[in-house]
C-alpha cells in the first residue's frame, strides 16, 4: 500500500466525496499516533512536516525513519512538506523523498506568488511529487497560541483561483474561505458560497487549512463543496498536553516510555476522530 503521492489522495477524496486529513507530525509521539489512526481505520493519511517545525526535529535524521513508516504502513500514506517557503527544504524534502510539498506564498502579491509556485511545481514535477499552494491568505501562524480571526479581505477570489490554477499546473489549491491556523476567537464561519464558486471554477481539489475547532456541519458542508484535504495541528497538540497534565497526579516512578504511549493513544483518538468526520475512514482502498 503505503508511500502515494498527495495528488493519487486529494483525487480520490474530491471523486469520493470525502477528505484526506493531513496531521503535522513533530515527534516519535505525533507520527505514531497519526499512522496508528490511519491504519486501526483503513483511512488514507497525510503525514506532514511544516517548515516552522523543523527546529523540533532534526529531519536529516527523521525524515527516513517518517518515510520508513509510511512505506511500511498498511494503507496510503503521502509524505509531505507544509508551508514550504525557503528554497533548500523544497530541495531537501524532495531529496529525502516526500511525495508532496506545499509552497506557500500566500502572503506575496499573485504575479509573484504565482511565478514561484510555478518554480516549485517544475522542480517537484519532475521528481514526480505534487505541489499544493496557497492563494489567498488564512491566517495565523503554526503553534501560534493567541486566537484569531479570519480577515474576508484576504479570502481567495475565485476568478484569480481558476487563473493560477492555469498558470501553474498546482495539483491542489489551498484556499481561505475563513478558517485560521491555531485557535479561533469567536464562532468560525465558512464562506461555502465562495467555496462552491471557486471550486467550480479552479477544478482542482482543494484544502482547508486551520482544520482544529470547526465544527462538524462546517466540515460537511467544506467538504460537499471541492474540499478534499484538511489540516489539523493544534487539535492534535492541544489533546496530548491535555494527557500531559494528567501526568502531575502519577507516581514519581512511573516509567517515562509507557506513559509517553498513553500520549500516543490520545493523539491517535483525536487524529480517529477527524477521520471519521472527514469521511475517509474505510477508504484506504
Ligand atoms: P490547525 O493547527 O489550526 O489545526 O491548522 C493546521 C494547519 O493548517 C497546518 O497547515
């Protein structure tokens, strides 16, 4: 089974009806729980590492033990780089064989927005790995902990969605429709008639970033209208330190490695749960 790239997933999740998600791996801890998830539910799994996390691990030594398990794992699994922006990890990633990567150039005007992601795309193509980018812009940093808000006047315009599409050959879209990356202030609210529209005109499945607290309907109604992958981070974090705290209460001689597989077991439940609303539990084929 294992090692596809993120365009095989994202293809048959838009065709399905359903979504891949993709879980930002940061440790030994995070890809256990997310491949245990994927495998106990016969899902299709993104396994990805963002570049703001690279200080977390040295990937030079992960990148092939994260490679290593998605080959070896018993459903589809895609390896890829999240919020790319610095040439040399788009070199890297590639080089380390990660089967997908993700420039983001949300914040940079469209023209050169979309000259670097076309730059991205012909290196990355030729490696046969796929390439998601980001236009407009969600906002929100990755392990960022105040709360935000989503700023309509940075929502992708679907006219300039289905250009750069054109323009660029990307093999999905990463669009902002009003989720945020980390933790909302207020009541997050999609705008799905903007989704329809640019779904309909850029004709390549697209992804959600800021997949942690949104609620069930908002998922549903994200994915019936050209949503095929969700990224969820802070859902996954904010669970394990949850189990963290509980660790206070325990014995001073509690043995570290078998409670660090109860911190597994959480993340592997919140990771289950997101699956199960994505709809692609029972679709790993
Ligand atoms: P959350 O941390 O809000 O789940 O977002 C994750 C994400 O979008 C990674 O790219």
């Amino acid at each position: 089974m294992a090692l596809v790239t993120l365009k095989q997933l994202v293809n048959d999740a838009f065709q399905g009806g359903y979504a891949v998600g993709s879980f930002n791996v940061v440790n030994m801890e995070t890809l256990q729980g997310a491949l245990q998830a994927a495998e106990e539910n016969k899902s299709p799994i993104i396994l990805a590492v963002a570049e703001v996390h690279m200080g977390l691990i040295d990937l030079e030594q992960y990148a092939p033990i994260i490679l290593r398990a998605a080959e070896r794992a018993s459903v589809p699994v895609a390896v890829h780089l999240d919020h790319g922006q610095a040439f040399s990890s788009f070199v890297k990633a590639l080089r380390w064989g990660f089967t997908s990567v993700m420039f983001d150039g949300s914040t940079l005007a469209y023209e050169e927005n979309a000259a670097k992601t076309k730059e991205i795309v012909r290196l990355a193509h030729t490696v046969g790995a796929s390439v998601e980018a980001e236009l407009g812009h969600v906002t929100g940093g990755e392990g960022d902990p105040s709360p935000g808000v989503a700023d309509p006047t940075l929502f992708t315009d679907p006219g300039e969605a289905q250009q750069f599409v054109q323009e660029t050959g990307v093999d999905a879209l990463a669009v902002a429709v009003g989720s945020v990356h980390g933790i909302y202030k207020g009541t997050p609210e999609l705008d799905i008639p903007r989704l329809a529209r640019i779904r309909d005109l850029a004709g390549v499945p697209l992804v959600l970033h800021g997949g942690s607290g949104l609620s069930d309907d908002d998922f549903r109604q994200a994915i019936a209208n050209g949503i095929a992958k969700i990224n969820v981070y802070t859902d996954m974090s904010q669970a394990a330190m949850a189990k963290i705290r509980t660790a206070q209460t325990l014995p001073a001689n509690t043995d570290f490695g078998q409670f660090m597989l109860t911190v597994v077991e959480t993340i592997k439940e919140a990771v289950a749960e997101k699956m199960r609303i994505f709809g692609s539990v029972g679709k790993a084929g």
